[in-house]
C-alpha cells in the first residue's frame, strides 16, 4: 500500500521545515509583548548578601523587576523531583527550588532576578547594574572528588552530598557467586558529563487574561501536558483549566525539555504581575548554563566469571552527579540505569546501588538514553576487559553470555523480563556486515601508513516505551482525519508516521490525515514525548483508537444499509455487507455522521474513536553496532572509519524515519565517545566548556557513512509489533567507539581511556604506556 | 550592550580621515566575525564603530610589481577561490579552509584575522612562512612592514589607533614556492588551533634553501622558528633532519597549558605538524 506501514515514506513535515515556515516559540509575536532576561549566578557556591536592583529599576523601559523574595511573598510553589520509591534505598533528601533563588546560589547559572523590560536589550542592560554582594563559598563541581567524600557539602546541615540512593539486585548472592568464581574483573568506569545542545534553544512566552484569570504558556516543551499538571498543581495553585500550555514546533528535545523549568514559571508570573504577555528566551550561551546537563557517572564495577568464561555475577556501585537542585526528571536516568544493568547478558546474581550527589553544577536529568547509555557502557566495557584478561575472543565471550532467542521470555536477576530478542543472530549479522574476519588485513594497511587500527563491538539492550497514552481519532464531514495526539513530535515525523497507520489502518488517502499536538486545550490527556515511546504506546493507542471508529462505523453502516452490524466487513476503507454487493465507503459514513437525520440514539453523532494503550513493562530494544577507527599515533587523532548497527526496534513503520533516529542516535552517542564534554573549573566551579568553540559538536565530516540494518523481531508486548527506536543508536555508540580506539591502543599497551577519547587523552595514554 | 555611532565612510581616505579624528575612541569592523562577537559581551562598548568592509580600495587580489597585493578586505571564501591565490599560494586555500565555518569565511576578512592578532589565527603561518608584508595607511602616509612586525601579542599589533592595514603583499620571490600549511584542532571543522603550523621552501642541488617555518597557537604571537629554519637551512634533504628541525621548533615556542590542551601536549604537536609541514613542501617541490 502506498503510504501504508512499512514504506519509507518523506516527511509530511518536511516542505514546512526545510522553507522556514515553522512556527516555534520565538516566532511568536504578540501585542503588547514584554521581554524577560534572567540574571544568572556567576558563582558555583555563595551567600546571597545583598541585591540592589533601584538603579536597574530606574532605567527607561524597565518594567519591574522580581528577585526570591518577591517570588516567596507571592506564595509560589517550588520545584521537585519525583523519586521512585520501589528503588529508593533510605530517605531521599530534596531541596525543592523555586524559580528563583534566595540567600544561596548553588552553581553557576542559578536564576537570581527575572528583569522585565519593553525590549530584550533593556532587560539585559538593566540586568548588567544590578548590584549583587555575594559571599563566596567553597564548591563541589568534580564528582570523582564528591564521591569520596572529600569536597565541601552542598547544602549546610546535610551530613553527606548524598540526596537519594537507588538499589536493586541481590547482594548476597553476588557475594557467594564472587567466591566460588575462577575470575573477577574489576574496573572504575567513567561516564562523562554531557550537554544537549537542542538546535533551538528554550523559549517561553506567558499570557494572563485577568477576565477569565487564565494562563497560557507556549514554551518548547515535549510534554506540555504534565507541565501544565506540575505548574498548576504545584507552582501557582490554580486548577489545570487555568493554564493552557502550548508547545508549538519544537527544534529538537531529546530528553532535555522533557519537563517544565524555571523560566516556564518566571514568564506566567511576571506576566500576571506585569499585565504583559512575557517572552524569555534563551541564548546559546545561556543553554549551556541553564538547560539540564546529563551522564557525569562514576561507578566501581566487578564481574565474575567461571572457568568457561561464563558470567556469573555482576555489583556495581555506581555515583551520579545530579547537580545543585534536583530537576524535575534528576531520579529518571539513575532509575534506568539501575534497572537495565544485566543489558543482554545472562548473569545469574546483581547488585546495583545508585548514589545520587548533590554538587555545586547544572541539575542533570534525561538526555537521549538517560540511563541506558550508562549502563550499557559498563557492561561492554567490562566484556571487553574480560576478553582481554581472560584471553576470549570479543565476540566469543559475548557469545557465551548473550541471552538465546530460546530462552525468551527471560527474567533477569533485576527487575524485567524480556519477552523477544535474537542478540546472538545480530551480533552475527553485525560481525559479517562490518567484514571484521579481514579486519587484521585493513590493520596492517594502516600499519602501511604509520597509523594504528582498531575494531569494536556492543552489544546492548534499552527499555522503551515507558506508561501509557491515549489516542484519538476524528472524522470531519468531509470525511478528514484529524489525529489528536498525546504525543509530542519534536522532529521525529509523527505526523508522517501517524498518517501512514490511520491511512493503514481506515483506508483513507494518506493526505487527508492532519496531526494536532501539544496544546492542553485541544488534547486533554497525554504523556508527551519520551524513553523512545511513541510509536509503541501512542501507535498502539492509535490502533485501538481506529478499532473503536470500525466499530463506530459498522454499527452505521449496518443502520444504512439495513443489515446486523455483525454481518459488515470492514476493509480498506469500505463497509460491506458479507456475501454482497452492498457497500459504503467509510467518508461517506463521516459525512452522514455529521447530521444524521432520523437515527438511532445509540449511534450518536459523527464518526471518532478513543483509543488508550497501557504499554505493561514495555518492551527492549537491542542490537549491536561495531565501530572500526585509524588512530594517528603521532598527534592521538582517532578517524572513525566504519560504523555499523544491526537493530531491532521490532516492526519497521517507516524505514526512512528509523533511519533518521538511529543516524542522529549514533550520532549523538559518538559524540560524547570522541568529542563531546563538559569541564567544569576544578576549584572555582566555572564551567569551562560554556560555547562551541569549547564544546565540541561532532560535525558531518568528522564521520563516516553509517551501515544500518535493521533486523525486526516484533515485540507481543503492543499490537503493532514495534520496540522503540528513539534512543538505541546512542545507547551502543559509545562503548563501540570506545571498544575499537582501545583495541587501537592495545598492542602498545593501553587498556582503558576515559570518554572523550580526544586526541590528547590518546596521545597522552600512549605515552603513559611507552 | 550599550549604544555606540555606527559610521560607514566610502573610502580609504574618508576612512583615514575619520579615524584621524576619532581615534582612539572608535574601533573598526570590517567582516565582524570576531569583533561583533566581541561587542556583545564587553563592558568597553566603543563610542564609535567604523565600518570599512565596503571600502572599495581593500578589495581585490592582484598581481602587483613586486608580487601579489591582496586586500585587507578581502573574505576567507574569495581568499579560496581566486585563481592567482591558486596558482601562487593555494597553500593559502587550505589555510583558508580550515577557519571557521562557510558563514564565517563568507564575511570574515584575511586583514581581520591578521589585526584581530589572536595566537591561534589561521591566516598567520602561511603568510609569515611565505614572507609577507603588510601596507598600513595612516594619516601620513603608507608605511610597509613584515607581517611579523605587525604582530606584538595576543590580540596586540603595532598598529597605531589611526591607522589601517590595507594590503598584504606577497613578495615576489615567494610567489609559487612549495608551502603547506597543517592545522591541529579538536576536529575537523569550527575547531580553534591547538597548533598550527606552515613551512615553505625551495630545494636547490638537493639541499633546503630559504626553508621558512611559521607556528600558531603556541606563543603570543605567530611566531616564524628561525633556530630550526637555520638547522636544515643548505643542508641536504634528510628525513632525520627535518626530524630534529621539528624538534628544535619547540624550543621556539612557549605554548600555554590549560584546559583546552597541556603544554607538553601542545610541544609535541609542534613538532610532529613541523615535520609533517616540513615533508609536505618537500614533496611539492621540483627535486633538481
């Protein structure tokens, strides 16, 4: 079927994209619009002595100016995180934030006075005199010193900088199976900090119709529907029904505008107080300070193995940075993290603890993966650690521990069971499509040039597709479908793929399919957009909300064409009378039910479908991917040279779209393995890579051409067959990349480099090892 | 950032005029790559910004008596896709190149980059490395000097607040000279220079002559390496050699140490792009 499931359909949101005709935050322009400019922390710990705002507030075009004070007599609520308590080892420790801080600054980047001027640049100048007295405190930014528990404490009166610790697994029988086993191998592994870097920074803008004593807040947000829940409930006190929030184009979200900040609440509330519409938005320069960093993960892990090579137990004692305050998604990526640390692999006993650290930076909370990556790192970091120290094949190794497609359902020593997976056919397949057998004669090529060579693998597994979500389907007269989703597409291409199954599923054109999203007026209920779920849970929502319309329809269709309703089919479109030649097409029943004249009450009135889909443990999926790179051994420059990827997000809807996820995905992922970091001043507390020119994007020609294949093997767990396919390039990325530069580096003696293996850590390494 | 006038004379001599007057409270802006970036976030906001990148007379690449004249205004992108460029200097295209992004060599200009006098600048070591001079144009009079005169410290030249830099010229005996330049950033492209470096020379009856060696991002300054140039300078072309020649090249730099790379980091890769600069020139030039 053209446009159907399963074709690689280009996106219908494309034309709109590419010609600049979206409609984002900052392009909205309202009458009367105010700007906002929020004057940051330029300490990473200090005392609030004073703030003197009387010269800023005299200057022409100021219209007020609000500071913590004024945010706490105006009664406010703050802003916290939700732990998950079935994980949570002792007590958690929070200090909720408000929008803006009072008497403490805890990093760099902390709002402290929102300036309210008639132009951005009156705000900015106004924000440059206002006059803070700040006392400076000593900061904890280096996590490897936190947590050791050699550094100041955050917040005064806490005994440690620990805020909540999540554990699962068993460890006593870790202990037993670490005795009885013929080999242990142990490392301390480094995740490294990151940062997003969304191609359109946050922007908010809010409105306040004292009539109707109405919010409405559009802001670049990927769920707007629990901002609206968590601004209304906690924030301001208001029912939901007095705050729309409207997120509109987003540019990019990936976890980071996965929930509502700061600046969301400073734009409603300045404009309530002002009577102004309020727009704020970001500067590049202000996201690296501002937006959500992410990763920054220390854990001390150990794996024992048997004679045979055969894991036998796993303890990883893990450390996250979470920064000053704790996001409203802080406890997401240690939760996913704790829960996926047996990845692919059969290991009989587990143990994770999580500690969750307060320190002197930037909350960290989801980016692309929040948690997988980390967890996956670790374990084909340690596989590769085990081949080496036990003298196994890479491939091998991970052969004797991949869970069989036999042994599926699998329940891990964790919490979650598996219900499909071919690890040991993908690996396979990966292995033959990144022609390792004749790697050795590429090394030696290489070797020709004076360069090193490596190659490398992981194989790892995700969770996806995370609660539930509702669906709705409706028919206009004219027989138009409009999809109201409670998904929010952020430049993934629902509104592609969603028409591809409506048109699928009811046989109506593709083009007659139109998405409307994020706007809590328009699309009452709805989780947004995260953890690679919403093809499988608003896509299985979308089926059941077109098995609702067949219903609908053939209750109709049996009216008009004077039959049981149990004696129509429902096929392509079209309902018929069995055995017939009686039909009407399903447009038709659309216009009829429009203004039905003399019909049955129980038919009601037009032609829509609810559908809502409770995902259950979601489902996982894997893959390998094999990076092949030429180290430059002079300079410590690594070439990735090829990277491959078998996947399996389970059935394939659009192969063009997969494609673009798992592109960006692998992406994203070599970047944090070669490029990407985020370094903070070891004393001050300044954050030293706070622009591009520090933080090193990975640009097109600093990359090969991915080999992507996709290997589905359809999940039970939803209707449609499909496994998320959000995330999974950058959960195997890095440990890939990793694994090859330090197969590179191994004949010269390098075992392990820490993430991003830039030119220097390499060239430094090798010295090291010389 | 605060207001400032905004001035955009017509021509060099309403320019030089204008400065005469204004200086030294007036600061030039010529392709705004680095200035503008600048000016958003300084608290010394100029009491007036001369606009000179539509002067006519600092446009155009030429052949001139005594080499090639390239104007100050003259942007990164015409820099690589001039045909006299390519047949006397594409040395310079690559160095070209390597700076900033399409957008920024779109509008940055090779006098800014020069004048702006960052250590890490990429227009530097080519030019040094194939002797140029530079015009500037004052209230009376042109004066010429060495590139390497220009240059004081970082972001520090010796042009006087009422004078312009109007032309770069490449010297006769340069034109056409075997030179290669090798930038080293943290990838490919928009990376600033750990280091960079160019060398350029001439091989007559197999020995090196009038080797020139030029390194950035490791000093100061761009610096030329004179103790090195001097090492192989008449000396038969040597793979050892020009070894050792990369390694007294570091004895001439003082690279600094911080977080972007370690000092000795940096002093390695002098040597290896000096060497590397150094072989590729070799290999451009006729052997007899």
């Amino acid at each position: 079927m053209k446009n159907g499931v399963g074709q690689p359909v280009t996106r219908k949101e494309d034309p709109k994209f590419l010609m600049g005709r979206g409609r984002y935050v900052d392009d909205i322009d309202l009458p009367d619009l105010a700007y906002g400019f929020v004057l940051r922390s330029i300490h990473a710990n200090a005392k609030i002595r004073s703030i003197n705002t009387s010269e800023a507030k005299a200057l022409p075009g100021v219209i007020g100016i609000l500071t913590g004070d004024d945010y706490v007599s105006d009664g406010l609520g703050v802003i916290h995180a939700e732990i998950n308590p079935n994980l949570l080892k002792g007590e958690a420790i929070q200090y909720p934030h408000a929008a803006l801080v009072r008497e403490y600054v805890k990093c760099v980047g902390a709002p402290v006075a929102f300036v309210v001027a008639e132009t951005q640049s009156i705000a900015k100048d106004a924000a440059e005199i206002i006059e803070i007295d700040y006392e400076i405190l000593e900061s904890a930014t280096d996590l490897s010193k936190v947590r050791s528990g050699n550094t100041p404490i955050v917040w005064e009166g806490m005994k440690s900088n620990v805020s909540f610790t999540y554990g699962m697994g068993d460890a006593e029988k870790v202990a037993a199976a670490f005795s009885d086993s013929a080999h242990i191998v142990k490392s301390t592994v480094v995740n490294n900090r990151i940062t997003t870097n969304a191609m359109e920074p946050r922007c908010s803008i809010g409105i306040f119709e004292p009539g109707e004593e109405k919010f409405t807040l559009y802001s670049s947000n990927q769920r707007p529907n629990n901002a609206r829940q968590a601004i209304a409930n906690e924030i301001f006190e208001i029912s939901e029904a007095q705050l729309r929030v409207i997120s509109p184009d987003v540019g990019g979200g990936f976890g980071m505008k996965g929930s509502f900040y700061g600046e969301d609440v400073l734009v409603l509330w300045a404009a309530r107080k002002y009577s102004r519409p309020i727009k704020w938005n970001s500067e590049r320069s202000e996201s690296f300070v501002t937006d959500s960093h992410a990763r920054d993960v220390i854990s001390d892990c150990e794996m024992s193995f048997d004679a045979d090579g055969k894991v036998t137990g796993l303890r990883v004692h893990a450390d996250y940075n979470i920064g000053a305050y704790v996001a409203p998604g802080g406890s997401i990526s240690p939760m996913w993290f704790t829960l996926l640390l047996s990845g692919v692999y059969r290991i009989p006993a587990v143990e994770v603890v999580t500690r969750c650290h307060f320190t002197n930076t930037i909350s960290t909370a989801p980016y692309r993966g929040a948690g997988r990556p980390e967890s996956a790192f670790i374990l084909e970091r340690l596989m590769d650690m085990a081949s080496n120290q036990l003298n196994i094949d890479p491939i091998e190794i991970r052969r004797k521990n991949l869970i069989t497609s036999d042994e599926m359902p699998y329940q891990t020593a964790l919490m979650f069971s598996y219900d499909s997976g071919e690890f040991i056919e993908i690996m396979d397949e990966a292995v033959k499509e990144a022609n390792w057998s004749e790697f050795e004669e590429r090394k030696k090529e290489s070797e020709s040039k004076g360069k090193l060579r490596g190659i490398g693998l992981a194989c790892y597994l995700e969770g996806a597709a995370p609660f539930n979500e509702r669906m709705e389907i409706r028919f206009d007269s004219g027989g138009t479908v409009t999809v109201v989703a409670g998904t929010h597409s952020h430049g993934q291409g629902h509104e592609t793929i969603y028409s591809q199954m409506v048109s699928d599923f009811l046989g109506v054109p593709y083009e007659s399919v139109h998405l409307v999203q994020g706007d809590t007026d328009k699309v009452p209920m709805g989780r947004g957009t995260v953890g690679s779920r919403s093809i499988t849970v608003g896509g299985s929502a979308l089926r059941l909300a077109s098995d609702e319309v067949i219903e609908k329809g053939k209750k109709i269709a049996g009216h008009l064409l004077e039959v049981s309703p149990e004696d129509i089919e429902f096929n392509n479109g079209t309902f018929s009378v069995a055995g017939t030649d009686k039909s009407i097409d399903i447009t038709e029943i659309a216009k009829r039910s429009h203004t039905p004249v003399m019909w049955p009450g129980e038919l009601g009135m037009g032609l829509e479908g609810v559908g809502v889909f409770q995902s259950g443990p979601g489902n996982f999926p894997n893959g390998c991917q094999i990076a092949e790179v030429e180290v430059d051994a002079e300079t410590g420059k690594v070439t990735l040279e090829n990277m491959v990827i078998v996947g399996d997000v389970g059935t394939v809807i659009n192969p063009l779209l997969l494609g673009g996820q798992i592109h960006g995905g692998l992406t994203q992922g070599i970047g944090q393995a070669l490029f990407e970091d985020v370094v903070y001043e070891k004393n001050g507390g300044q954050l030293l890579s706070a622009s591009f020119q520090d933080y090193t994007m990975p640009r097109a020609d600093d990359l090969p051409f991915y080999d992507i294949t996709s290997h589905p093997v359809p999940t039970k767990q939803n209707p449609l067959g499909v496994k998320g396919a959000g995330e999974t390039g950058t959960v195997g990325a890095p440990p890939a990349v990793l694994n090859a530069v330090i197969n590179a580096l191994q004949s010269k003696g390098v075992t392990d480099i820490e993430m991003p293996a830039t030119p220097e850590k390499i060239w430094l390494a090798l010295r090291k090892a010389a | 950032m605060r207001p400032f006038e905004f001035i955009k004379p017509d021509s060099e001599a309403s320019a030089i005029e204008l400065l005469g007057k204004l200086s030294p409270n007036v600061r030039i802006l010529a392709g705004g790559t680095d200035y503008l970036v600048d000016l958003k976030h300084t608290a010394d906001v100029p009491k007036t910004v001369m606009d000179i990148s539509r002067l006519p007379e600092l446009k155009g690449i030429d052949e001139v008596d005594d080499g090639l004249r390239i104007g100050a205004g003259v942007t990164h992108t015409e820099i690589m896709q001039n045909p006299l460029i390519k047949k006397y200097a594409p040395a310079m295209i690559h160095a070209a190149h390597t700076i900033g992004a399409v957008q920024t060599r779109n509008l940055g200009t090779i006098g800014g980059n020069l004048v702006t006098c960052v250590p890490s600048m990429d227009s530097g070591p080519t030019l040094v490395a194939l002797d140029a001079e530079v015009n500037i144009v004052g209230k009376d009079g042109t004066r010429r000097i060495s590139l390497t005169d220009l240059f004081v410290g970082p972001r520090k030249t010796s042009l006087k607040s009422n004078e312009l830099l109007t032309e770069i010229i490449i010297p006769k005996r340069s034109l056409g000279k075997p030179a290669n330049f090798y930038k080293f950033g943290l990838r490919k492209g928009q990376a600033l220079a750990l280091v960079n470096a160019a060398s350029s020379l001439w091989i007559k009856g197999g020995c090196f002559k009038d080797l020139r060696i030029s390194i950035g991002a490791v000093a100061p300054v761009v610096i030329r390496c004179l103790k090195a140039e001097k090492y192989l300078e008449g000396k038969k072309i040597d793979e050892k050699l020009v070894k050792e020649a990369g390694n007294i090249a570091v004895t001439e730099a003082k690279p600094i140490d911080d977080f972007r790379a370690s000092q000795s980091y940096r002093n390695d890769l002098i040597a290896v792009l000096v060497t590397r600069t150094i072989n590729a020139a070799i290999d451009l030039a006729d052997k007899d």
